[in-house]
C-alpha cells in the first residue's frame, strides 16, 4: 500500500521521534542517577528501596516507549512507517503528530482498547 506522508511530513515526525527520544534517554539517565545510594543508614535503605520499585516501573514504562519509538525510526527507512500493524491502513498525519510512535490506526486502536476493556465497557 502507498504510503500517504509527503516527505515534509515524514522530517517533520522524523525530527518528533528524534526529540522524543533524546528527552527520554535524558529521563531515564536522570533515574540512574537517583538510583546512586545517598547514605547507608538505617531509615535511607528502606526508602532508597521503594525509590528503586517506583523507578523500575517508570524506566520499563521508558523502555517500552523508547522501543517503539526506535521501531518507528526504524520503520521510516523501510518506508513501512505510518502504516497501521493491524490493518494496513495510512494513519492519518494528525494522528502520528501526537503519537509518532504510534503503530495503530484510530479505528483498531479503539477495538483493542474495547476488547482488552481500557475504554469504558458497551452495554
């Protein structure tokens, strides 16, 4: 299928996944930094230890994003970007504006949001 993005478009995304992906390597730099023990006393341990649980899920979270985010890139170059992964169809430019690593299409975003029950629920 033809791929719909102009190449205005494509620079213009391409630099937003670019950017995205700096602040989020500055990000999850950031949380290795916290994660450096302050000092070993007693009450310090504990709270270094939920700090850690808590930036765990932040940094998977980050991971994931980052992942994407290079698929997208990656994608780009096989020219296969902007193209949903369940269909087939072109997601729309305004669309990959707000999520340029997005790899879904509105429409089978919106069904797999029904079916795994993250929109609210049809009677």
């Amino acid at each position: 299928m033809e791929n719909t993005l102009t190449t205005a478009q494509r620079e213009e995304l391409k630099a937003l996944l670019l950017a995205r992906r700096s602040d989020l390597q500055a990000q999850m730099q950031q949380n290795r930094e916290n994660l450096t023990p302050p000092s070993a006393d007693e009450g310090g341990v504990l709270q270094r230890n939920v700090a850690r649980e808590v930036t765990q899920v932040v940094t998977d979270i980050e991971a994931a994003d980052l992942a994407r985010i290079n698929r997208a890139l990656e994608a780009m170059d096989d020219a296969n970007y902007g193209q949903c992964d369940e269909c087939g169809c072109n997601i729309a430019f305004e669309r990959l504006k707000i999520e340029p690593q997005t790899q879904h299409c509105v429409a089978c975003k919106s069904r797999w949001e029904e079916a795994t029950g993250h929109a609210h629920a049809h009677h």
